[in-house]
C-alpha cells in the first residue's frame, strides 16, 4: 500500500517545489511540532487534500442541490460557488 504523503507528493510534488518559497517559515514549525515531514512533502499534502475535499464537496452538493431544485445547471453552479 502506498503512502498517502507519497502519494501527495507525487501528484504535488513539482507544485510544492515552486512554491516552496512561500512557505519558508512553516519549516520550523514543522520542526517544533516534531514532524518528520519535509517542508515539500508537507505542502503537497495539504494541497492534494484541498483539491480531493474541493472536488467531493462539488459532486455531494450537486447531488444535494439537484434533488432539491431540480434544476442541474443551477445545482452545478450553487455547488462550484459554495465549495470555492
């Protein structure tokens, strides 16, 4: 079984490196908190988990919002606004 941080850090990875720069002053925190986690790993993972909560919420409130209105285009678009 693959690691979830690996797997974050293979779809992420070249994404946390050039963006990494942002970040600088989390890698010592991560240090405090006793992480053994790189500052890229870190950020990959936060980034694949934002993208795979973004894209589950958008389908359940689609889901949601067109058994309620009945209407897809409207559920489609109140789901993209409220998960942004």
């Amino acid at each position: 079984m693959i690691n979830y941080v690996k797997l974050c850090y293979k779809f992420f990875g070249n994404t946390s490196k050039s963006i990494r720069g942002y970040f600088l002053d989390i890698r010592e925190d991560l240090q405090k908190a006793n992480m053994n986690y790189t500052l890229d790993e870190y950020i990959s993972t936060s980034l694949f988990t934002t993208a795979v909560t973004f894209v589950v919420e958008c389908v359940l409130l689609a889901f949601i919002f067109g058994i309620l209105l009945r209407n897809i285009f409207s559920s489609i678009f109140l789901s993209l606004t409220l998960s942004l």
